[in-house]
C-alpha cells in the first residue's frame, strides 16, 4: 500500500487519539510522548503480597521490586499497522534488570499497546496538563480477556520541572500486582 502523495503525514498515536486536546499537555508531558526519545530516571517498584504475584509479574514482564532502580527509556517511530490511525512507536523500557519493549499504535479510539502475543488497550484522557492512561481491555492472541482474567493497569504522566513523573499501578481484580513511580528525563546526548 502506498501513501498518496497529498495525503496528510502520518501522526503519532496521542496526537491522532487526542487530536487538539495534545496541545493542552505540558510540553514535557508532550515530550514524554514523543519519538525519537532517549531518557533516564529513578523509579521506587513495590509487588503486592498476593500468592499469583510472582507469576503475573513475570508473565506481563514487569520490574522487580526495589528502591531507587535505575530507568533507562529509549523510544522509535515504527511503520504503520494495518488498520491503525497512527505510526506506531516501539518503547523499550530497562527498569533495573527488567527489559519490557512493546509497540504502541492507536486504533479506532484506542491506543493499542502490544507486547508479545499480549496487548492491553487504553482510553486516554488529558487533564491539568497531564496525561492519564485507563485500560480499557486486554488481549491475548488478539481475543479479548474476560474482565475476571484481565489486569486493570492506570497510569499518570505529569510534569516535572526537568522532564516528567510517571506513576504506573497494575492491579488483578481487587489485587496490586505491582506499581512503580518516579521521575524522568531527556537523556544527555553528546
């Protein structure tokens, strides 16, 4: 499939979901969201106390628990998706030793957010300059997951004087699995 030539560019995925609204983010929330992006931070990770905690965090590859973790974030455009409103864009997260890479493209009114044969599905919502991420389902092998099966992830980004603070919280029904939270910022390049 080729691109006409007067067709509008391709857009990230928050700006064709938000539309005018992106311009309402702070510019280091916008920043946060924009690729290419490199940059580092300090995250504080706690895991729930529930018996299937260990198995949920390792199977949805999320961080260990620990105290100021090193954060490394490195974020690429990628081709479009068939069907999808947007380029896609490969996040790649090293959270102490954890590793989690996943593609984002925004589809209907959603953003997709996939990783392995997994992916969830988020509203997302600008309020105060910030920008807020709502699961709105889950998919394992493009079927969508009953509620009861589901882990319900929110997720905040905020601005901070020198970048942005991220504050992520998955929960399995009425149990946290694993939240972490904690600042970034644009990498030092030289």
């Amino acid at each position: 499939m080729s691109v006409r030539p007067d067709a509008p560019p391709p857009v990230s995925p928050y700006r064709a979901l938000l539309g005018d609204v992106y311009d309402t983010l702070h510019p280091n929330v916008r920043a946060a969201h924009e690729a290419p992006l490199v940059a580092e931070g300090v995250f504080d990770v706690v895991h729930g106390s529930h018996l299937l905690v260990p198995v949920l965090v390792w199977f949805m590859k999320l961080p260990a628990s620990g105290t100021s973790v090193p954060v490394h974030l490195q974020v690429v455009d990628e081709p479009t998706t068939p069907g999808a409103r947007s380029h896609g864009m490969r996040w790649t997260r090293r959270i102490g030793r954890s590793t989690l890479e996943t593609r984002q493209f925004a589809q209907d009114d959603f953003l997709v957010e996939k990783s392995g044969a997994g992916s969830i599905v988020f509203v997302l919502r600008a309020a105060g300059g910030s920008l807020l991420y709502e699961r709105a389902s889950s998919r394992f092998l493009g079927v969508r997951l009953p509620a009861l099966f589901s882990p319900h992830v929110r997720a905040r980004v905020e601005p901070d004087p020198a970048g942005w603070h991220v504050d992520v919280d998955v929960h399995w029904r009425r149990y946290p699995i694993c939240r972490y939270w904690g600042r970034m910022r644009p990498a030092q390049t030289t």
